[in-house]
C-alpha cells in the first residue's frame, strides 16, 4: 500500500513545487488541483489496505469539494483579469504591508 | 520676670505679621513706624535688660525663659526656650541697636520704593529670625533661627525681584549658605547621636565628660559645625555668595551681610567652644580659614570697582579676622571685633548708600569723586568709619579690636608667626583699599552730578554709627595702654580668658607698634597711588601682568569660574543625561523592541501569494524534519 | 496488476512533470487530464471502480473542461506563453524545487517505515453508497451547502461589474 502513499506524495510535492514556482495564476490553481488530486489518492490508497469504504467516501468528499472551489475561484481569476489586467500574481500585491 | 526674653523678638515678630497681612493698605508714615518702631522697641528692652544685667547679675550670670515643649523625640523633650547670658546679650544688643538704626536709615532709603511694607516686613521678620538665634537655647532653635536669617536674607536680596539676576543672586546665596546649613544639620544629628542633648549647656558639660581631646567623633561633630559656620558667614570655600549678594538693596547689606547675619557662624563657634578646644585639628583649620580668606577678600577688594563689592570683599575679610581669634582660643576678641566691626561696617554700607543715590544710583567708584565738598555729612562720618577699619592707632575702635586679635594670635599657645604675618600684612592691605575707596569716592574731581542729599533719618544714624565707631573699642584696653578689659571681663563666665599671654610687656606693645605702621602705611600708598599720581596706577595696570592679575582679583579669586567647573557643568550633564530619562529606558527599550519585531516582521508581508504559499511549504518541511528527527 | 499500478504511476509523475513545466496554458491542461485519467486507472487497481469513474467523469470531465472553458474565455495568448518563459532562469525555480524536494524525502522517509502489500479486493459502489447515506449523511448535505454556495459565488462573482 505504501507505494499509493509513495505516489501521492511525488504528485503532491510536484503540485507544491508547481504553485510556488509559477506566477499565472490559472498555473496555480491547476497545480492546486493536482495537489488535491493527490491527496485524494492518498485516500483511496489507505481505504483499500483496511478494506473500508471511507477512503472512498472522503474522496468523494474531496471531489465535491474541488468543484466547487474551482468554480469560485476560476469566477475570482475572471474579476482579476476585468480588475487588474493580468494574471500574474506578482504584480497582484496590493495587500503587501 | 524673665518675660522680656519673650518681648525681644515678640516686637519684631509682630511687626511682620502685621505689615505681612496689612502693609499694603497702610500710608507710608504708619509702615514706617511700624517697621522701624518694633525694633526701636525691642532695642530699648534689651538696652534695660542690659543695664538691670550689669547692675544686678542674676545667678549665674544667665537669664532663661522656656516657652513651649516643642517636639519629644528619642526620649528627650526638646523645648523653644530662651538664654540669656553675657554672649548673647552682647549679640542682642547689637542687633537691636544697630538694626534700629538702619531700620531708621531704611525709612528714607527706600522711600520711593513701591515694595516699602514689603520691606518692612521682611527686615522685621529678619530681625526676629536672628534674635531667636543668639536667644536659643539647644541647638535646634539655634537651627530654626539659622534658616529663618536664611530664608529672609533669599527674600531680601532678590527684593527687586523684577531683575532676573537679583534672583539668581539670591538663589545662590541660598544654595552655598546650603551647601553649609546640610553640615551643620548633620553635626547636630551626631552630636544628638552621641551625647543624647541638644541643649547647649548640656552638651558643653556632656562632651568633654564624654570625649577626650582630639576624639573622632568629636573631631567629625566640630568639623561639621564649623562647615555650618564657614557658609553662613561666607568664609573659603563657601565665601562666593556675598559679593553678589550686594544685589540686594543697601539697607539689607549693611544689616544683614555686614552687622548680623554673617556673623552668625562666629557666634555658632563661640557658643560651642568647648566642643572645638576637644578637637584641636579643626580649630586650628578655623584660624586658617580665617587666615587664609582674610587675605584672598583683601586682595579682590583692592581690584574691585563697585563701592558695595568694595565692602563686600571687606566683610569677608574682616570675619576672617574674627574666625583667626576663634581658631587660636580668642574668643572674646572675636566677639569683640564682631561688635566694633558691626559699628563700622553698617556705618560704611549706609554711607556707601548715600553715595549711590546721590550718584544717579552708580556704584561704580572711578565715575564718582569730589564728593568731600557737596556731602560733608556723609563724607566725614564715612571717613570715621573707613579708619575705624583700617584700625587708625588709638581713636578708632577697630584699632583695639584689630589689635587684640593680632597680639593673640601671635602669643596664644595656639597661634604663630605665620597667623599673625598673615593677620598684619591683612592689615596693610585693609587700609589700602579702605582708602583708595575714599579718595576715589569724595576726592578728586567730581564726574557725576548731585541727584540726592540726605535727610536727617539718614544722617542721624551715619552719625551716631560713627560715634560707637569711635568710643565703641574703649571698653577693652590692652595692658600697654590702660589696661581696662571691661568686654572680656564681662564674658568671662561665658567665654573663659583666653590663653595666657606673655608677660612681657613690651612685646605686646611692638606688635602694636607694627599693626599702627601697617594701617597707617596703607593710608599713605592709597593717597600717593589715587591723590597724588593717579597715572602710576593706570601705567600699572598696562603691563599684562599685573593686568591679568587685577582681572583674577576682581572676580574675586575666580572661585565661581572654579565651582562652575567642578560642580556645575558635571551636575547640568548628569541632569541632562538624567532628561532623557534612561533609566525608563527599560521599559521604553521593549516597546523599542516590539516596534523593531514589528517592522522586521511586516516585511514579510509583500501581498505577493506565491511568498505565502512558499512560508506554507517551508513550515510544512520544517514540521516533518522535527518528526523524523525526534521519531524512534 | 502491479505492473498496471506502477505503469500508470509512471505516466502521471511524467505528465504532472510535464503539466507544470509546460508554457502554454493548454497544453498544460492537456497533461493535467492525462495525469488524472491515469490516477482513474490508479484507483480501479486499488479496488475502487466508483471512484475511478467519478474521477473521470466529474474531474477530468467538468472541472477540465472548466477550465478550459476560463482560457478560452481569457484569451491567453502567444505573448503570455513568451510571458511565461522568462519563467525558467534557473534563479526562479531552483530554491522552490529544492524546498519541495526535502518536503519529498521527508514524506517517502516516514512512510516507508512499514511495509504492506499492494494490491486488494475491489469494494463494491452499494457499500460506499451505504456509507454516504449513513453515517456520512451529514457530510453530504454540507457538501451539497458547499456547492450551493460555489454557484451562487460564481454566478455573482462571474457577472460583468459596472465601475
């Protein structure tokens, strides 16, 4: 089982290294998603060693939850765009201080 | 029937509190008598009580009057009581008679003045403070009659307070006079400390049953006394207050920084003598002293321009006179020259006042002269006075006074040819400035008009002042010439004779062979140098030398110059590192801090997502590497 | 079977590698859906049938989509794609590589502690769907709240603003 948890924490390390490295935002969020993807596997990956049904229900949890994230956040990314002009996050700094 | 012990300074006191809470609503005449009245009356009681004392000595040649308990403390009761006894009556007279008599100048002097009950009032309460003085009988009585002569001199000398420098004045004759009140105050704790009385006869008993001769803490007690002594009555190293002290009107300096005030610290050494003879060291520092400023004050008067920092330097000079007589166990000489001294000094001041109002208020001597021939009341009763200070042989009575301390310090155990070289050339160099000031002042050509001539409340006082001046010093005769100590026989009881003298006859009169040279060569180099060829002094004064010489004695030695450096200036740095209050900065140092944390830490907050996200990853890692580090 | 999971774990390393390397945002996407359709596989190994096709279908099906529908919409051009190059000097992605690196080993460290078998029984969608509606039913209907509110926030946030 633990080659599922080896898995999972590859991908969610290159979703990590994706979101710190890349500055538009829609990279971001897609790193994010494969972060969550992750997680998620990691999920389904415990469920299936103790035979229960929990890990499945936690990613579907996991699920519900991602689509409704993306959709706020990909309606913040368009308000961004209308706002700012850009999508780079650097340049979006205007809480700095 | 002691109760006129109460009257003496119950007249003064009265008159203040009633010019105090009335003097304003009051016309000028009623202050006047008021003022000058209260003490004319306590002058006429102690005048009765003096005569009554001489005729019919009371037992034990002492008077005493106990008023109130006053505080009980460490299981003895101090009292307000009052002695009398032959030390003290001399001191009453003299500060009622002499005070009247200025307080009757004062009427005139300070006529046009607006403050005139103010003065009034403050010279009364001066005169109360100084009489419970000399009355007290323990030394804490003593001490509230010290700071009350205290306070009225702050409050007399800063009269014209509109001045800013009158105030300044005043402030630092009250913090030198300070500087010495804290010494004493100590004495008196370790004398209380020790000997369980304050009351002087007790103490005069206690002590030497208690210490023997030259005991440490009896050296400690004397010591911190006689710092009492040397502030109040402006000897070295406390002497820097007097000169400026002229600041205040010429009334205040004749009573009380001529006649009464200053010497209250010879009266303070002359009560406790006994307490000095167990502490050799310190009587003889008292001679130095006496020595030692009698000469600097002789130098700085020669260079002085201000006829009243003239006689300032002269007072200073004249009470180290009479702390050399102290220092070498003559006490009734220095009381007598205390007497005589007030006589002719408050007689020189009053003149000195004349001279400046009829000047255009001008002190300054080499602008003033010719003035022999428009004020020749002032003019003689002035040159009475100036050669009873110079002790002009046989009919001055400075020339006794002078004379007698000299002899002792030349011939008592305790004295030496140093003290009485030093006394001598003192002399010398009294009746050289003393001159030069009256040639300067009524000789000559006149530079200054005539704005003022007094009237009789001015001249009967200068005249009857000269009087005393003269006959004053024929109550004490030495053996050469009529032998009739009538003064020291009269204190005996109080002030034991002094230490035998030689019986030789002729030395005695030597010495007063040479005091008569001295003070009359003076008198002939102040006329050559200022009658006859005024133009030496001014060749004199060209060459550098003797120019930055007449610079130094003119401010007096530089002792300001000298206490600016030592205490001042490290005090107002100490106070300004003190401004900044550092040792708040303890507390202002953590708000400093978190301002700094603060400041440091909102640096992290660039609003840029992808640094927050990296702080998220960092503590991520850092969280992990402690599990796997502190997992088995 | 093994060799299915270790094939498909292949794949979606490569393409989650290739998805954040990637300049253009489409092509990324496109990885992205490779990646998550090899996870399907990854969980139908692990015996978990439902969950794979609802990974395919909703994940890969409407989030994907999703986004692809924002770039369209976004018109990400040729100059963002130049935009994004300057991205790869070594100084940008070096210090946030090394970083996930540690994160990395730090987590294969720890869970290699144990050792267990690979694969298992498949479990059945009628005992997940027993388990939803049991004792998970709180969850489900604060997840149905949650998408609620994701449509009410998006249909808001997605109106056009008159400034």
């Amino acid at each position: 089982m633990e080659h599922g948890l080896i898995l999972a924490a590859i991908l969610f390390g290159l979703g990590l290294a994706g979101v710190l490295v890349r500055r538009n935002i829609i990279f971001m969020l897609m790193s994010v998603e494969i972060m969550l993807n992750a997680a998620g596997l990691a999920f389904i990956a415990a469920g299936a060693r103790w035979g229960a049904v929990d890990g499945q229900v936690m990613f579907i949890f996991i699920l519900t939850m991602a689509a409704a994230e993306v959709s706020v956040g990909l309606a913040l990314v368009l308000q961004m765009y209308h706002s700012f002009r850009t999508l780079d996050t650097d340049k979006v700094s205007t809480m700095k201080g | 029937m002691n109760t006129e012990l109460f009257f003496i300074p119950f007249f003064p006191l009265a008159g203040f509190i009633m010019l105090a809470l009335a003097g304003k609503r009051l016309p000028k005449r009623v202050v006047a008598s008021i003022g000058a009245g209260s003490v004319g009356l306590s002058a006429l009681l102690a005048s009765a009580t003096g005569i009554r004392f001489l005729l019919a000595p009371p037992q034990g040649q002492v008077l005493s009057l106990t008023l109130w308990d006053w505080m009980q403390v460490g299981g003895t009761t101090v009292s307000v009581s009052f002695l009398l006894d032959p030390l003290s009556l001399i001191m009453v007279l003299v500060i009622t008679v002499v005070g009247f008599l200025i307080h009757l100048y004062a009427t005139q002097f300070m006529e046009h003045d607006e403050g005139y009950s103010r003065f009034f009032a403050y010279m009364n309460l001066f005169v109360f403070a100084m009489l419970v003085l000399v009355l007290a009988d323990n030394l804490v009585v003593l001490y509230l009659g010290w700071e009350g002569v205290g306070l009225c001199s702050y409050l007399l000398i800063g009269f014209w307070y509109a001045d800013p420098a009158n105030g300044r004045a005043a402030r630092k004759a009250f913090i030198v006079t300070r500087v010495g009140d804290t010494a004493m105050a100590i004495g008196l704790f370790l004398l209380f400390s020790h000997l369980g009385t304050l009351n002087i006869n007790e103490l005069m008993i206690a002590a030497p049953a208690r210490w023997p001769v030259g005991a440490d803490t009896a050296v400690l007690a004397a010591a911190l006394l006689l710092g009492g002594a040397v502030g109040k009555s402006a000897q070295l190293p406390l002497q820097v207050w007097l000169p400026d002290a002229m600041a205040g009107p010429t009334p205040v300096s004749a009573l009380i920084h001529a006649a009464t005030m200053v010497t209250a610290g010879v009266y303070l050494v002359a009560r406790t003598h006994v307490l000095f003879e167990l502490a050799p060291p310190v009587q003889a520092a008292v001679a130095v002293i006496g020595a030692a400023t009698l000469l600097i004050a002789g130098l700085s008067a020669l260079a002085q321009r201000d006829i009243k920092r003239v006689l300032a330097y002269s007072t200073i000079s004249q009470i180290g006179y009479m702390f050399l007589a102290l220092g070498v166990g003559a006490w009734s000489a220095a009381m007598f020259h205390f007497m005589t001294h007030a006589f002719f000094k408050a007689l020189l001041f009053l003149g000195a006042g004349v001279v400046i109002l009829a000047q255009h208020e001008e002190h300054d001597m080499f602008r003033m002269g010719g003035l022999r021939d428009k004020l020749p009341a002032t003019f003689w009763t002035f040159l009475v006075g100036a050669a009873s200070l110079s002790a002009v042989p046989l009919v001055t009575a400075g020339f006794y006074s002078k004379d007698l301390i000299l002899w002792h310090a030349w011939s008592a155990p305790r004295g030496g040819a140093a003290l009485w070289a030093a006394g001598l050339a003192g002399a010398f160099i009294t009746s050289l400035y003393t001159f030069r000031m009256v040639f300067l002042t009524f000789f000559g050509e006149s530079k200054t008009g005539i704005s003022f001539k007094p009237g009789r409340a001015m001249t009967v006082p200068l005249m009857l002042l000269a009087g005393l001046s003269i006959i004053g010093g024929f109550v004490e005769l030495p053996e050469t010439l009529g032998n009739l100590p009538l003064f020291s026989r009269f204190l005996n009881p109080v002030l034991p004779a002094g230490p035998a003298s030689s019986p030789e006859g002729v030395s005695e009169f030597f010495l007063q062979l040479d005091a008569s040279f001295a003070s009359l060569a003076g008198i002939g180099v102040a006329w050559v140098l200022y009658v006859l060829r005024p133009a030496f002094v001014v060749k004199l004064t060209a060459v550098p030398a003797v120019e930055s010489a007449r610079k130094f004695w003119l401010a007096g030695g530089d002792f300001d110059a000298l206490y600016n450096r030592l205490f001042v200036r490290p005090f107002v740095r100490l106070a300004e590192m003190s401004k900044r209050d550092f040792i708040d900065s303890g507390y202002t140092g953590i708000a400093d801090l978190s301002s700094a944390a603060n400041h440091l830490l909102s640096r992290t907050q660039t609003g840029n997502i992808r640094w927050y996200a990296m702080g998220i990853a960092l503590g991520a890692a850092v969280f992990l590497a402690i599990v796997v580090v502190l997992s088995p | 079977m093994t060799y299915l999971f270790y094939i498909s774990a292949a794949v979606a390393v490569v393409s989650t590698l290739l998805v954040v390397t990637r300049t253009h945002a489409v092509h990324a996407l496109l990885y992205l859906v490779v990646s998550l359709l090899s996870l399907g596989v990854i969980f139908f190994v692990l015996g978990a049938p439902f969950v794979a096709a609802l990974e395919v279908i909703i994940y890969a099906g409407a989030i994907m989509v999703l986004f692809v529908f924002v770039i369209m919409m976004l018109n990400l051009g040729a100059q963002a794609a130049e935009h994004e190059q300057q991205l790869f000097k070594p100084g940008v992605w070096i210090g946030p590589s090394i970083l996930c690196a540690v994160l990395v080993v730090e987590l294969l460290y720890l869970l290699t502690s144990a050792r267990q078998p690979v694969s298992a029984a498949p479990i059945a969608p009628k005992l997940v769907g027993i388990a939803l509606f049991g004792p998970y039913v709180i969850g489900v209907e604060l997840a149905s709240m949650l998408l609620l509110a994701g449509l009410v926030g998006a249909y808001h946030l997605g109106r056009p603003h008159k400034h």
